[in-house]
C-alpha cells in the first residue's frame, strides 16, 4: 500500500499555530515521523493561502525537503499557490492534489502537471457535485478527466484517479458505491490510471473514538477490490496491521482472519455474513456491525455500536 501522509493539514489546530509561528522544526519533525511510520509521500494541506500563498508555499516546501526525499503532494485550490510550491521542489516527482472536471480546474492544473513533470489526482467530480452511483463515477473518469489528460499528452502513469470517499456519517449512500468505483476504474482504461482515496473521510463527523475502526474496516473492503495507494494517516499501527495482514494474506490471528474475509467477500462481490465473526468476541462484533454501515445495510448513527 502506497500511503501518502495526511498529517500535515490545516484542520489540525497544532499545524495552524506552527503556520502561523513558522515553526520549521514542527514541519520537519511531522514530515520525518511519517515517513520512518511508513509514508511513502507527504500530503501538504494548507488551503487556499489566498493572502499569502507567494510565500508559504515555497516556505513548507523548503521545509519539508530539507529531511525527506518522498514525494510531496501540494494539496490546495489555490492554482497559483501550487506553481509556486512547484518551483521549489527539487527532489521527487510531486503530486497535484487536485483537479475535478469543473472546467476551469480541469483546464488548468493538468498543464501545471505537464509543465513541472508532476503527477495529479483527478476527482470524479463536476461543478455539479459529485455523483452516487459508480457508473456515473467511472463515466466521468472516461469521458473527461481522462481524455483531457491525453489531449496534452499527459502520461497515464501520471494521472490518479480519486472516486472521493464520503462519510458514512451523512453520505452513507455514497460508502458501496465508491467500492464498486475503485473496482470498476481499473478495468475502464488501458492501460489504467492509479486510483486513490482518502480513507479517513470515511469516518468524518463520526465519534473519535469509533474513527480508526471505521477506516480500518472500509480499508479492508477497498483493499479487496484492488486498492493499491491512500492518503491516510501512517501513525494508526492498527490500520497498518490491517494491510500487512490482507497484503500477505496472514490469517493466523482471529482478527487476521476476519479482515482478510472481508477483504475477500469484498473481491468476489459478495457481502461479509455473521457467521465469518465470531459474535462472542467484542472485537469482532464491532467489526461486522461496522461492515453494515459501510454497506448501508442499517442506518448509521453515533450509537451504533451499542446496538
């Protein structure tokens, strides 16, 4: 699993008042522990920066390339804020996260991707809003974001497709739909583009304490119909015992066992039953009655698991 770091972002109050203090070893210290927990490239979330995005985006990218030689991904909506973090990098290829279909974006940041040799993460997504069924989905892949990356000769191996990960709080409709998208997209071209989520979305709005087990489910769903590459957070241990459990197909714990079930089911098109848990283990009832939510088979709320 290729994970791109999430943990620099400006939700986090500790990445706001670093920000504001430019405190550069905050910045290098988050970069390198989520790179020695795992991350393969670092998501950099800043917003728009629409006052003073000339100087903060060069700044966190000096920063974070002065200890870490992964891929950074420039994480804005701000077109201007990501060329001038382009014109700083100097070590791996970065990522542009991200375009949609929305016509000005789609016009624009793929030419910034080709100019600076970046890769850039396409959203399945119009001005519109953003379609419930994976059909819709996977159309807007083929019939726009796609073919706009091969009319300026983009190469496939630079494009990443993002079906968008909504949360189950509020968006349940939209949790099976986005399986079947990630399933289905790596058939819809060839060769195919490299799909990725943002797995924690899954879990926004949803109590603190039941996030990780929500993202640690809808993981294993995900990493059966082929999912290969996530922004996510690299510090969750559980979430990264999960994927070495499915990527190495280890089945010698009863936990082991049940993710890599699910992942399973999941990959033949086939729904996770009750009798694969063991209902008298804790661990394993809150497992199956996550994996309903996430199916949309009962309505979720807060309490669900005390249900």
């Amino acid at each position: 699993m290729y994970i791109i770091g999430e943990n620099i972002h400006i939700i986090s109050e500790k990445v706001k008042e670093a920000l504001k203090n430019k405190d550069r070893e905050f910045f290098m210290d988050l970069a390198v522990k989520q790179v020695e927990a795992g991350a393969k490239a670092i998501d950099i979330n800043l917003g728009p920066r629409k006052k003073d995005w000339a100087e903060v985006f060069p700044w966190i990218v000096e920063t974070v390339e002065a200890v870490v030689d992964v891929p950074l991904s420039i994480d804005t909506t701000n077109v201007d804020g990501m060329e001038a973090a382009l014109q700083k990098i100097t070590k791996s290829q970065p990522i542009l996260n991200s375009t949609s279909a929305e016509p000005e974006r789609l016009e624009k940041i793929p030419l910034l991707a080709k100019k600076y040799n970046a890769k850039v993460i396409a959203l399945t997504m119009r001005s519109e809003g953003i379609p419930v069924e994976a059909d819709a989905r996977v159309t807007i892949a083929v019939e726009q974001l796609i073919p706009r990356m091969m009319e300026i000769d983009l190469p496939m191996e630079n494009l990443i497709i993002d079906p968008l990960v909504l949360t189950v709080s509020g968006c349940q409709q939209y949790c099976p739909h986005l399986i079947e998208t990630v399933r289905t997209l790596q058939y819809a071209w060839d060769p195919a583009p490299s799909i990725s989520v943002g797995l924690s979305n899954v879990s926004n709005a949803v109590p603190n304490e039941n996030r990780p087990l929500v993202n640690r489910v809808y993981l294993a769903m995900l990493m059966g119909v082929g999912l290969q590459m996530m922004i996510a957070n690299p510090f969750d241990e559980e979430q990264n015992q999960v994927i070495q459990w499915i990527e190495t197909k280890d089945v010698s714990t009863p936990l082991a066992k049940v993710y890599n079930k699910i992942a399973e089911r999941t990959e033949n098109s086939e729904e996770p039953q009750m009798e694969d848990f063991d209902m008298s283990d804790p661990q394993q009832a809150e497992i199956w009655k996550t994996t309903q939510i996430l199916l949309n088979k009962v309505i979720y709320a807060d309490s669900y698991l005390m249900n």
